[in-house]
C-alpha cells in the first residue's frame, strides 16, 4: 500500500522527505495492532494515505521547480 503510493508520488515529482514525513506512516505502523474486528480502519489508513499523497502531488515538488 505505502510503496505503491510512495512510488506513484516520486513519479510525479514529489520530494522523498515529503512522503517519509507523513503522519500517515505512524498509522500504518501501527496498524498490526488493529484487531480482526476492526479491521475497516485499515481501509481507512489507506484512503489517508492516498489523500496524503494526493495532496503532496498537487503542491509539486523537483518536476515543478
């Protein structure tokens, strides 16, 4: 989930201190310690995650310098 993502944010210009720095990251680590019941919040982490990087890509990054 964090690599694809992370790649697809690189791609597009987006500087790797940029992506490292996401809180989302805390989450995802965090996230083996989600019980089987509660297992919607991963789909939850995933569409922060996407959001997250979503918004790196609008701010721009090497490719808009």
């Amino acid at each position: 989930m964090f690599r694809k993502e992370a790649e697809r944010a690189l791609e597009a210009g987006v500087y790797l201190d940029k992506i490292l720095g996401l809180e989302v990251r805390d989450k995802i680590a965090r996230s083996k310690y989600i019980h089987e019941d509660d297992i919607a919040k991963m789909d939850d982490i995933a569409a922060e995650l996407r959001a997250d990087i979503d918004t790196l890509i609008n701010e721009g990054g090497v490719l808009n310098a």
